[in-house]
C-alpha cells in the first residue's frame, strides 16, 4: 500500500478460504476398527459356548468369592514384602560396603534369574529339603523345632513365593528413584550433620516417590495377575476357584469369562488409584496438575466461558490506514 495517499482507502481483500488437511488414513483406520469391533459383538452375542447365563450364576458364587479375597491377600500382602526387601535391598546395593552391595547384588541376580512359577513349587516343597526348621547355636544343641510343613503351610508357602521375588524387581526401581535424585542434596543434608539413614529417609526417598510409583503400581497390578500361578502348588484363589467349577460342570469357557471379568474389575481399581497417587506425588514437580478423569468428564457438559476479542484502537481521522 502507498502510503503517501492518506486519504484514501484500501482495496478490501478477498476472503481467504481456508481448507482442512485430509487425513484418510485415520478415516481407513477408524472403519477397520469399526469393522473388528461389530465382529466381537457379534461373536459375543450370538456363540452359545460363553453361555452368558452360566457367567451370570457363577460370577457371585461363593467360591468364585472366596477365590477374590485369597488373591487380593496374597496380592496385599506379597507387595508389602516386595517394597520393604526392595527398600532395604536397594540401600544394600548402593551401600560403599562391599559385603552389603554384593549380597544385595547376588539377591536380585538369583530371583530375577529364576520363573516365579519355579520358585513357588520350590517354596511348596520346602519340606522335602528341610524336614524341619530349628532355631538354636549354630553347628550345636536347637532350642526350639518345628515340622517345616505345618510352619509353612501353602498360603505362607505362596506368600514366600511370590514377595521374595517382587523385592528383587522392586530393589531395581528403588534404586532408579533414588540415583534420580541430584547427588548434591545429600551433600547438602551430610553439611548439615544428618547421617545417612536420616538423608535417606527424609530427603531422597520422598523426592524419589515421584519416579518410583509409577513402575510400582505397575508392579501391583501385574502382582495381582500372578497371583493366578499359585495353583501350582494347590492354593485355591481365583483362577483355581474357577478351575475346581468347571472341572465339575465342564463350562469351560463361561467360568474363565467369570475370572476375567473379576481380574478386569481389580486391576481397574487398582490403576485409578494408582493415577491418583502418582498425582499427588507430583505437587511438588508440577505447578499445574493434570486434570481428574471427573474433571475431564465435567468438561465435556460444561461450557468453558468465551474469551472477549480484544479491542483494538481506531487511528486518528485524517491518519494512515495500516
């Protein structure tokens, strides 16, 4: 524009047009996913082998029930050994003590390097080993003795299993949180004469949380899912309440349809609560926190308030038209 002819206006623009970027890909993938989604319906609704009533009769039944709060103990409880040991198992490893660090080191090396189905039958047959469990002087006269079956029944059995094996995993993600905490902080809290154990506790592991209870959630909910290999040493919990029904009915497939949906059921439970630990962990390194999946739905029926156009000042008649 000429800017010398003050007094006169420019020519108006014509309206741009504009055009949004197709994406067809997305549109293919959609109705592919469409397509595979109606065939599962489908199979669902119509094959008679999932014998949705029998699904119905069964998911309340009593040793359906009794299985659920067998597997959530030995999921509470084999995840309480596993943080502890792995607590105490990560400080050993990190220890400048070469005894404590290659202990821990052997530790993780022997359960991580073992199934856990082997490790369970192993625990369940410990009576074949030691025949029974003596407390008194080493290599000398026992104060006390127990049969090692009736001191470790299978429940205990399952339980030893299933947390001694978690500590090794969880040894490895404590460490992770811990080295992710700046070195300089521990040298500060040593400056102000707090010892190691006290810098630990106060310092590191609350700043480590935010690392480690990610991978630890994960870790309880994949403890729940295998909790369902304790059957192999006669332990009735989910899985094995579901087999000793159909063993008897031969309703194969409704009465593992009745254990999924339990197993579905926990590990949703368990994964929103995991979101909202690992939000609260996350104050201290977020100034905004990511919206709750309630606030996310509130979202969706209330309407944000509009934003007022700013507004933008008139030249001075007579002046240049930008």
């Amino acid at each position: 524009m000429n800017l010398t002819d003050r007094g006169r206006v420019p020519p108006a623009h014509p309206e741009l047009k504009a055009v949004p970027v197709r994406h067809p890909g997305r549109w293919a993938g959609a109705v592919v996913i469409l397509v595979l989604l109606a065939m599962l319906i489908n199979a669902l609704v119509t094959n008679p082998v999932f014998d949705w009533h029998t699904v119905g009769h069964y998911l309340f039944h009593q040793s359906i029930v009794h299985g659920v709060g067998v597997t959530l103990q030995l999921t509470v409880y084999s995840m309480l050994i596993g943080v502890s040991g792995g607590v105490l198992l990560a400080v050993m490893r990190l220890s400048p003590n070469p005894l404590l660090s290659g202990t821990a080191y052997v530790y993780i090396w022997v359960f991580r390097g073992t199934p856990v189905l082997v490790q369970l039958v192993f625990w369940g047959f410990l009576g074949l080993l030691w025949e029974k469990i003596s407390i008194g002087v080493p290599f000398g006269p026992t104060f006390w003795s127990q049969n090692t079956n009736t001191l470790v029944p299978t429940f205990t059995a399952a339980l030893l299993g299933l947390g001694l094996n978690e500590a090794a995993y969880m040894a490895e993600i404590v460490r992770a949180g811990i080295q992710s905490v700046n070195e300089g902080q521990s040298e500060a809290a040593h400056a102000l004469g707090m010892t190691r154990s006290q810098t630990m506790r106060r310092i590191v592991l609350p700043q480590a949380m935010r690392v480690i209870i990610p991978p630890t959630g994960n870790e309880t909910i994949s403890m729940l899912k295998t909790t369902s290999l304790v059957t192999v040493i006669s332990l009735e919990e989910l899985f094995r309440a579901g087999q000793n029904i159909y063993s008897h009915n031969f309703k194969n497939i409704p009465l593992l349809v009745v254990v999924s949906i339990w197993y579905l059921f926990l590990t949703s439970i368990l994964t929103i609560g995991q979101y909202y630990v690992e939000r609260h962990f996350a104050r201290g390194a977020n100034r905004v926190l990511p919206p709750t999946p309630l606030q996310k739905l509130r979202a969706l029926f209330v309407k944000a308030p509009a934003q007022q156009a700013p507004v933008t000042a008139l030249p001075p008649e007579g002046g240049p038209h930008v």
